[in-house]
C-alpha cells in the first residue's frame, strides 16, 4: 500500500477507538441528572408531583431530592444562593443576560453580586439600571479595582464577589459569566440536582449562539472537540480522574470553594473552568458535567476574527506551553481529521483505491459522530461532512495561540494580556 493509504489505516484506526474508547464523548445525552423519581432535571416538567403523598428521608428532603415542603415553596426549606456574576465591558449582552438572573423563581434566598471588572461601558450602571426597571432578585454591584500581580481578571473579579456573598453565609454560589442567559427555573433546577445527588459541583455547558455561518461552521466544533477532551460520561463517573467544568454556569457548595481553597488556588488560571473543577475534585468533592437545555450564551460572534480570538486566546495554555505537545497536537488532528479526505481524494483522482476507501470509512465516521452535537444545535446535518475544514481551523488557532505566547501578547482579552497563563496544577 501506498504511505497515503498506511496513514489512513492510522487515521481510521484513531476513529475506532475514539468512536468506542473515549467515553462514548460523541453522545448528547449527559443532561441534568434524573431525579430519583425518574423525571429529568431539566424543564418545568420535573417539578410535578409523582402521585401520592410526598416521602422524606430523615435529612429534610423528599424522595425527589427536593427539600420539605418544597411542594409548598417554603423558603426555610430551601439552601440559600448566591449568584456571582463577574463582568467586564458586557453592556451590550447584559439587557439579555442579567433580566434573566433577576426574575429567577427560586423558593429559597438568592441574591445576585455583579463584579464590574473595570469596565469602561458602563457595565456597572446599566446592571444597577436593569435591577431598578425589572425587580425580582436582590442585586449588589460592586468593583474589585485592578488584579494584584498574578491574578487573572475573572479570577479577581471572583475572589471579590464570593467574599461578598460569605457575608450572608450561603450554601452555594452559583458562578455565571454575564453573558448567560437562564430559564427562569434554572436556579431551582441546578440546586434540586445537586442536592439530590449530593454533588459539590454541577456544571452545564451554556448552548452557544449558532446564527451567523461562522458560528454555525465552528461553534458546534468547539462542544464536539471539548467533549473529546473531557469525556462528560467519565468526569460524571464515580472515582473519575477526568475533571472538568463549563465555567459559564457553575453551581459550587460554598463548603466545597472553601475546602478547595478556591479561587486563590487557581488564582493564575486562564481556563478557569478545567482549573476550578480540578481544584474540588482533588479536595474530595463530587462533580457533574453536562450540556444544557435553558441556559444559553447570548454572546455573538458574527464573524470570524471573533471565534478566532475566542478560541487562540487559551489553545496553547490548555498544551500548557510545552512545544512537544503543540507538534503532537498539530499532527494528531493532521492524521485523525485531514489525513481521510485527503485519502479519499488520493482514491478519487490518483487512482490508489486502497487510500480512497480507507479514507471514505474514516470520514464516514468522523462525520458520524459530530451529527449528535448537530442535532442538538438544531442544525443541518450537511454541515457534518465540513468537519475536517473546520478541524483546520482550530489547527490554525491553535498554532497561532503558540505564536502569540512566544510574541510576548500571551492570552489577551478585553484589554488585558496574560504573559504566563497557567491551568491547574496538577496534584
């Protein structure tokens, strides 16, 4: 055989095992978890009564995981919350974003700090302008000042906003970035599923805006590659050593961010997120992480150069900065998403007909196993087959993460540039 057609048994050979041995990463069906009662977590459809009177177990919650009473809203039976939303010149996705914190239908206390992370739009003035004209969930705005030395901004931002909502001693704190959209039974949905599982962290991972082509070619990439890296089924997994988050809606128990000495333990961390599950994980807390139904990103990224930034700005800080990393990476996707049509086109139009089927059956795969992600985007499955162009391109920003760090502009955003971004440590 020909050295096309060896690297697409190589490439095909990736597939099979991808496709069985990577936590099954291509299903969409890591959702809430179920309740005990076998409704879903996620919707209004989970909070109807299961028949009969209501059982409890001892510890002040009913079979459903719910507190007592819950039926009858009680306040004094549901956790309190504190939702901490970190914001740097958002003014133009908080008229869509904060609204939907605000008028939260949560029976419990909950109330929300904004931390205007240095904005110069008037981030701060709009939230406080928001909070007058719609009501519903306390809102304290406040400003932390500039990041001491070695502090990335969300993480600052953060630190600020969880000392503020110690002060009324909650028993969670919900981390969610300003552009978050939520359902109104968001909080309450997140809190049943945590309480009911006895989770230190639950996680779902927003539903991305898809309008423009671009996002609609990349976005669902960025999920599918993601879920690649950080199988959702073996980070929920019991004794897992996967860990990860989605740092745009996190609801974290307080004594868990306190055990895990967060975020001063992740205080450097660009992809906070990883950091900050990998921080409760190694602390003895339990983790969830899924794909949402009503939360959403209401951020656009009409055109490219926006998705570009958004993706390069971490790339090289996931590889950790380690160039023999980047060259395996680089010829990782090379082999797994380029190799198979440029085999297929080698059967096609070179005549090396071993290349070109092995090359088809890799690529019937690949495309495969982005449908699931697509049909949960809502969008065309003809856009499955793109998937090896758009591998190029997270290649490309991936490269260009590398070049940026070894520029000295390290992982800019917003004004901001970190020289030296790091992850999480490991243990």
């Amino acid at each position: 055989m020909s050295t096309v057609a060896w690297i697409a048994v190589g490439s095909l050979a990736a597939w099979g095992w991808l496709l069985l041995g990577q936590g099954f990463f291509w299903r969409t069906d890591q959702r809430l978890p179920a309740r005990e009662d076998g409704t879903a977590g996620d919707g209004a459809a989970g909070e109807s009564a299961a028949g009969g009177g209501a059982r409890y177990d001892g510890r002040g919650r009913d079979h459903r995981g719910r507190p007592e009473d819950a039926d009858h809203d009680d306040p004094k039976r549901w956790p309190s919350v504190a939702l901490v939303v970190p914001a740097r010149d958002e003014a133009a996705v908080l008229p869509e974003s904060l609204p939907s914190l605000l008028a939260q239908v949560y029976p419990g206390r909950a109330e929300i700090f904004l931390i205007d992370d240095g904005s110069e739009d008037g981030t701060g003035r709009l939230a406080r302008e928001l909070s007058a004209r719609y009501g519903g969930l306390p809102l304290t705005v406040a400003t932390p000042g500039e990041p001491e030395p070695g502090w990335t901004g969300k993480l600052w931002a953060l630190r600020h906003g969880i000392a503020l909502a110690r002060a009324g001693d909650p028993e969670y704190l919900l981390l969610t970035d300003a552009d978050i959209a939520h359902e109104p039974d968001s909080l309450r949905e997140l809190v049943v599923a945590a309480r009911t599982h006895e989770l230190d962290l639950v996680s779902q991972m927003a539903r991305l805006r898809v309008a423009s082509a671009w996002e609609k070619l990349i976005v669902p990439a960025f999920v599918y590659f993601f879920s690649q890296l950080y199988p959702f089924r073996w980070i929920n997994s019991p004794g897992a050593r996967t860990t990860a988050a989605a740092g745009g809606c996190v609801l974290l128990r307080t004594e868990a961010a306190e055990r895990a000495r967060v975020p001063e333990s992740i205080h450097q961390a660009v992809i906070d997120d990883v950091s900050l599950a990998r921080a409760v994980r190694h602390s003895g807390g339990r983790i969830w992480l899924g794909l949402a139904e009503r939360v959403d990103s209401v951020r656009p990224y009409p055109r490219l150069a926006d998705l570009w930034r958004m993706v390069s700005r971490s790339a090289y800080a996931q590889l950790r900065h380690n160039p023999l990393l980047l060259v395996l990476t680089v010829a990782g996707l090379g082999v797994v998403y380029l190799a198979p049509p440029v085999a297929l086109c080698a059967g096609v139009f070179g005549g090396d007909t071993a290349a070109g089927w092995l090359g088809f059956a890799a690529w019937a795969v690949m495309t495969g196993t982005y449908l699931p992600i697509l049909r949960y985007y809502r969008l065309s499955p003809w856009l499955a087959p793109l998937l090896p162009f758009t591998a190029l391109l997270y290649l490309l920003m991936t490269v260009d993460s590398a070049v940026r760090h070894y520029r000295g502009r390290g992982a800019a955003w917003k004004g901001r540039t970190y020289t030296r971004p790091e992850t999480a440590p490991d243990p």
